[in-house]
C-alpha cells in the first residue's frame, strides 16, 4: 500500500494508531550481540538497545515486544511486517535509507586505535608503519592498517584481536569505539589504550518500514526527550560509562 488515501475517508489506522491501540510496539532485535541486545545470566533479554526500546515504548504509552530475529532475516522479518521497528544496532547509509526509513541517531561509532597501556611508540594511525596491527582480513578497519603501512596479524574478531595484543603477538588494532568501551567496563583491568580515533563516525538508529512517518515523528520527539531529561544518558552510561551519542 504505497498510496496514502489521504482524499477518500481514511478507514485504515496508521501504524503509530495501531500500536496505541494493540498497547505494544513490536521491536525485532538479535538477541545475541552484547552489549546491544542479549541474554544475561538468568536469560533475560537486555542490552543498551533494549533499554532505548523499552524507554521509547514506554513515552508512546505503550509496552515493548521483542521478536528475536537473527541479523540475516532481520530486513526479510521488517518487510514482512513481523514487526513494527528494529532495534540492533542498524547503522545509516544511503542504501538503506533508499528502502527504509531511521529514527534521528540514538549512538555513534567510529574506529579507535588500541594499543597496550604500556605502549609509547603508537600515538597515531601513521604510527602502524612496519607494526603488526590485529585485524580481520576483508574489514575495513584492516584496511585502514594496511593503507598506514601496518601489517595484519589475521583474526575472527574483536576479542581474538584484543588476546594477541595484551599477548604481545600484536602490536594494535583498529576497532570499534564501542565495543572498546564495552570491555573497559566489563574488565577494567585489561591493560589496553586507546590512543587515537579515526574520522569515521557510524551513526545507528531504529529502523522502519516507509511510509510510516507518525510513527517515526513519535519515536524521533521521545528520543529527543530523552536526551533532554536525562535519561539517555543514565542508560549510555550504565553500559558503556561514557555519552554514546556523540
């Protein structure tokens, strides 16, 4: 149904009006990706993304249903109308923005540059020249590495990388911001830096299917409250100790 029929008598509910009136919004999420969306140790489902749900349900008046849906049918499940929105992480690019619609950002990414904590010869991403820099193969944060004359030690992923460097089988990596923070909270004592950040800020933020611009206006003014009270910031600092919207 692309057409609105704005001219003949509107009998059809608008998403947003739907969702008021069911009492739930339907949020797809994986589930599986700490510390977005996961299970804690009682098997809850929780995370920085659930929270921003819940919290953004709650302003719409309304409860949170989680649909857990793995990352590859995530898109398939929206366009089906599994749900009404995704909370996990969606970054913005012109893709996607071509077939969906986002909500205003609600947390940014970008690459840092780790390091051991005892580290002085790395300050910069020209620093990796000759270094051995932990990366996965086909990212674009091996590319990175490489284009500053670093040399990739291979790795599945982040936690493989950040093991090779308090190791010292690696010199660095360039990684994600986030997760970054994620693990200084998580073990403090892990004797790593960071020591510089790349120009490349990846915003994230709900994800819908067009034609529902009610429904986003109503989400972006409850993040935008959000923010404003207070209470944003109380949930980015719970999980990651610091602002995660900048």
């Amino acid at each position: 149904k692309q057409e609105s029929n704005a001219g003949s008598q509107t009998t059809t509910k608008n998403l947003l009006e739907t969702i008021k009136s069911n009492g739930k919004i339907r949020i797809g999420t994986e589930g599986t990706y700490a510390p977005f969306t996961f299970h804690d140790k009682s098997g809850n489902l929780t995370g920085f993304d659930v929270d921003i749900a819940n919290e953004i349900a709650s302003r719409l008046g309304v409860k949170a249903e989680f649909v857990e849906t793995k990352w590859d049918g995530m898109f398939a499940g929206l366009d089906a109308k599994r749900f009404d929105a995704v909370a996990n992480q969606v970054s913005i690019n012109p893709e996607r923005q071509e077939k969906y619609d986002f909500s205003t950002p609600y947390i940014t990414s970008r690459a840092v540059l780790i390091v051991r904590d005892d580290n002085q010869d790395i300050k910069t991403f020209e620093d990796l020249k000759g270094k051995k820099s932990a990366q996965s193969l086909t990212s674009d944060l091996g590319k990175i590495a490489t284009d500053n004359g670093g040399e990739i030690v291979q790795v599945d992923g982040f936690n493989q990388a950040i093991d090779l460097l308090v190791s010292k089988r690696a010199d660095a990596t360039i990684n994600d911001s986030l997760s970054f923070l994620d693990l200084k909270k998580q073990k403090p004592e892990t004797p790593i830096k960071s020591v510089a950040d790349y120009n490349n800020a990846q915003q994230s933020a709900i994800l819908f299917n067009k034609g529902n611009d009610e429904l986003v206006e109503a989400v972006n003014k409850a993040i935008e409250d959000m923010k404003a009270d207070g209470t944003y910031l109380k949930i980015s600092e719970k999980w990651f100790g610091t602002d995660v919207s900048k």
